[in-house]
C-alpha cells in the first residue's frame, strides 16, 4: 500500500470514528441534558445575568477565598480556548455545508449552554482538589469523583481519554495552518515547492513556532493561563468586533434580507444541505458546541480554578462563555459572510477561514485578510 491510499485509509478511518461520535446520539445529549437543566432550574440563572457581570467586575471578590485566578481571569482562559477559529472558521463551515440557518440552531443551542455550563461549572468548585504543587483546580475528573464516589473514578477516567479527542487542537491548527500559507507563505513565495504548494519544512516551521509559543503559556501553568489570557481575549474580540462591524456597516442594505435568510432557512434548509432540515439542525448543533464547549468539560478546569467560595457565583460567570462566543462572536461571523455574498461561492473557492478571509477582503480590502 503506497502513502497515499494508507493516507486515504486513515482519512475515512477518522471520518467514520468522528461520524459516529457526533451522531444523533451525541446531539440528543447535548440538546437533551441542557433542556433539562433550563427546566430542572426554571430558568432561574437567566435572570441574575447582570448579577454575574458585578461577579466579573470583582464586586464580591476576596482575595483570600481559595483558588488560583480571578472570575475575569477564568473566564477569559475558558474564551481563549473558544474564541477563535472555531468562531471564524467553523461558522463558515456552519454555512457552507449546512446553510444559513445552521446559524440559528447554533443560537438555539448556545441559550442552552448556557444552563448547562452554569451547572457544570458550579460543580467545578463545589468538588474541587489540589495538584502535586497544591494549586486548586477543578474539571469532571474532580467532581466525578468527589461528588459521586470513588467507585466512579472509571468512569471519571473514560471520559478523560475519549475527551481528548474533542479537544485536541487539531481543526484550529489546521484552520490557521491554511489561513497563513494562503495569505503569507504563498504570496511571498515562502517555503514555496516546484507545485506551487508550501513544503513540508514551511509547514513543520510555523507548527514549531505555534508549538513553542502556546507551549511557554501552557507550562507556566493556570495562573500565566489566566494572565495572558486576561489580556489577549478581550484585544481579540474587541479589534475583531471592530473589524466585522465596519464590514457590516459597509454591507448594510444587505444585513436584513441576511437575517431574514438565517431564520428562513432555518426550517427550511432549502440554501444548503440538500433541504433536509435535519442536517440544518445538525449541523449548527455541533458547530455550536464546538465553538462554545458546553457540554464538554473543559470550561469546567478553567472555572473551576477561580477564587471564590460560592459556586454558584462562578456558574453564573461561566454562562456568559456561550453568549459572547456564540451569540455574539459567531453572529457577527455569519453576518459578515452572508451579507458580503461569499457564501455563495463554488467550484475551488474556499471554505472554513479562508471564507471568512475573503469577506473580510471584500469588506477591509487590502488590510482585512491581515487584521484577521
């Protein structure tokens, strides 16, 4: 077996194994179990919103509860991981494959994040331990196991190993990967091949370069996290904000009929899919929960390190995750692709970063691409 048919192997080995877990199953879960914590709740954290803004602001802070960063800090290290290329690639993978209204489906599903990362990160510092250094932290593997018993840390441990698979890096590096071989490398005629493809040395160099930056925050453990991240997140969303407003503002007369085709569309799924309304849903549904994670444990380590001794405070910081990278980030994403037309591309055009890219071009010429 040459390279390439054991590359394709693998591919449909991977496809298959990714289909299976992000089947029906999965998304009846995650829909399912947030539903049920809305209820279960009686939407009672929807209206103490502003309460969890005075939380972010330090207005009951103490710098003496236990933990290891602040709410705004914890919040921040849990949007680092979901603002990002899950907002500007996925939610044009969103509507390439599932169309406009996929983004509605996405809306629908961070409203109900929202429930369930208040609750999972409640539980993230109601059961919470210490590392080998004796730092707080918190995540599932803790309240699995401090909340129901030791005879369930299997259980804690089985979702450790298939998580990884959910959250290994592996869409953002390959999205960014592309997005700077198509705007930097190719242009310059860097790491450039005889076929007019980056070589495998471009590519290992801004691996290694990406590797070794994220790796200088990662090993200096949740307190750099959460530094870093404390600064980054909010430059990140504000000069992308910015950016994606200008676009807009520049495509007006386009906005409302953009609109009017994501709710249209969203119980039709005549644009795309091949006008089956369940691959609409299915579609926005786990685009969603990858761009926001609710739902899958990893919000949980990051809050689950604040300082604070009410849980249900931090629970309600962490519901303001979904609303800022969904509602807000991915809105502004599906407005821009939608009203500058490029979703309407075919043939070798584009599709995950590299859209939003060339919306960005089309609205910011010359600058946009770079400023994304």
């Amino acid at each position: 077996m040459d390279a390439s048919a054991e590359s394709l192997t693998v591919g449909k080995i991977l496809e298959s194994v990714a289909g299976w877990l992000w089947g029906m199953p999965l998304l009846v879960l995650l829909i399912g179990g947030g539903v049920f914590f809305m209820v279960y709740s009686r939407f009672t954290p929807f209206f103490y919103l502003w309460h969890s803004i005075q939380i972010l602001r330090g207005k009951f802070s103490d710098p003496n509860d236990p933990g290891e960063i602040n709410h705004f800090q914890a919040l921040c290290s849990a949007l680092s991981g979901t603002v990002g290329m899950g907002n500007i690639g996925g939610v044009a993978v969103a509507v390439t494959t599932g169309g406009p209204g996929a983004l509605f489906w996405m809306w629908v599903c961070a409203l109900v994040g929202m429930a369930t990362k208040f609750f999972t990160c409640s539980l993230a510092v109601m059961y919470r331990g210490r590392d080998a250094q004796g730092q707080v932290q918190g995540g599932p593997m803790y309240f699995i196991v401090e909340g129901l018993g030791a005879k369930w840390k299997p259980l804690a441990m089985a979702f450790c190993f298939f998580g990884v698979f959910g959250c290994l890096p592996l869409f953002s590096s390959n999205q960014l990967t592309a997005f700077v071989t198509e705007m930097f490398f190719k242009p310059n005629d860097w790491f450039v091949g005889a076929d007019k493809n980056v070589t495998a040395l471009g590519q290992g160099v801004f691996g290694t370069a990406m590797a070794l930056f994220v790796g200088t925050v990662i090993f200096g453990g949740i307190k750099r996290i959460g530094k870093v991240a404390a600064r980054l997140v909010p430059f990140m969303v504000l000069l992308y904000g910015g950016c994606a407003l200008v676009i807009l503002f520049t495509h007006a007369a386009q906005v409302p009929e953009a609109i009017v085709l994501i709710f249209r569309d969203a119980f039709t799924g005549d644009a795309v899919a091949g006008g089956v309304l369940g691959a609409v849903i299915s579609t926005g549904v786990r685009r969603a929960a990858f761009s926001n994670e609710a739902g899958m444990g990893t919000e949980a380590m990051a809050h689950g390190a604040a300082k604070t001794k009410e849980p249900i405070r931090e629970g309600l910081v962490a519901m303001l995750g979904p609303m800022i990278d969904t509602l807000i980030v991915c809105t502004i994403t599906g407005l821009i692709i939608l009203s500058t037309g490029v979703w309407e591309s075919t043939g070798d055009n584009p599709d995950g970063v590299l859209l939003t890219a060339e919306a960005f071009t089309k609205g910011i010429p010359v600058a946009g691409p770079y400023l994304l």
